[in-house]
C-alpha cells in the first residue's frame, strides 16, 4: 500500500500537537524513495519453461536487456533440466549484472506433484541468484497481475500484452517471458514508492 504526501500531512495533522518530528525528518519522508535497483531480473520458474526478462530502468520506459525462455524436453530427466535451468540463468547474470533478482511467490497447488516440480526449478534458479550476489525477492503472481493490469485474476494473454505496452515491445513477449518481465516491472513500481508492506525477501 503506497501513501502520497497529501495523505502523509493528514496523518501528521492527526498526531498530537506536542509530538513533533525533527524538520530533518520529515523533509526525508516527504523525499521520494531512491530507486536503489537498476538493473532487474524477474524469473518465473517451471521446470519445462522458465521465463526470465532483464530490464534496466530509465525513461520514458525502462529498457529491455534479455528475455526469454529456458526450454527443457519432456524427454530429459529433471536432474538435466534442473542443471539446465541453473546455467542458463549464470550466464544471463554475467552477462547483464544485474543487481536484484524477483521470482514468482510459491502458490497453492492442488497437483502435490506440480507442486514439487514448481519448487525444484524455483530453487535450481535461486543457485543461480544466489551465487551472482544478488538481492533476492518473492512476488505472489496475483499481486503482479493486480499491479500490471489492474486485475488479480487476469489471464496471461493480458499480461503479455500489459508488458509489451509498458516495455515498448514490437510484441507481445512469449507468455513465461512476459511473466517474468512483469515480476521485474511490478518490482520497479514498488521500488519507487512509498509503502507500508514491504516486498518479501528471500
């Protein structure tokens, strides 16, 4: 939940007239928020396909640095796919440096099996985050899709779309791309407010 400067000197006219910040102080919280971060990487993890879209803030829009999506056969064994997954995304950070990472937030599944599968390509591309030194956060996937286009429940097809939008892509991204642009946007714009909840950290 963000909180503009407006809503910030009604709470200050509700707070007792003999509690008084330092003028220090307030001046910072009035300061918009520094984007620490900016070169963001979003990964959205799945063992067959994992997306994964780099981005470097900057106007009008950020830029687009790498995207893609990390294809494994139904033929591999998930051990090669897991090595596979792991790889790739080294390589994508050293080429790229970025300097934070955000994946998608576990979710409930009903498929205990899927489940299972989901968090082994979860944790073979947090190896890869992990070793490249990177801040790690989580998203949940309806908060992204709330935060791209305004619907937690929207389908990929509107997502992929929001993001070329956003990104000023000729196209539309492939759909485990577009998700994990989306991660990496949806990031950015909580990066550069105010906010009471704080994203996660891994």
């Amino acid at each position: 939940m963000g909180i503009t400067a407006q809503q910030f000197e009604q709470m200050k006219s509700r707070l007792g007239r003999g509690t008084r910040a330092p003028r220090a102080v307030m001046e910072a919280c009035l300061q918009p928020p520094r984007s620490r971060h900016q070169v963001i990487v979003g990964i959205d993890p799945s063992l067959r396909g994992t997306g994964y879209g780099v981005m470097r803030l900057g106007k009008p829009q950020p830029r687009v640095l790498a995207q893609g999506t990390i294809r494994c056969p139904a033929s591999w064994e998930r051990s090669r796919c897991l090595a596979r997954i792991t790889q790739t995304l080294r390589d994508v950070l050293k080429q790229h440096r970025p300097t934070v990472c955000v994946i998608e937030a576990l979710f409930y599944a009903q498929n205990l099996q899927t489940a299972l599968l989901l968090g082994e390509a979860r944790g073979a591309s947090l190896v890869a985050a992990a070793e490249a030194g990177l801040d790690i956060y989580e998203i949940a996937p309806r908060k992204v899709k709330q935060a791209i286009v305004g619907y937690g429940a929207a389908q990929k097809l509107a997502v992929a779309k929001m993001v070329q939008r956003l990104l000023a892509l000729d196209e539309p991204p492939a759909s485990d791309a577009a998700d994990a642009l989306a991660l990496a946007l949806t990031f950015a714009q909580e990066q550069g407010r105010y906010s009471l909840s704080p994203l996660k950290r891994v």
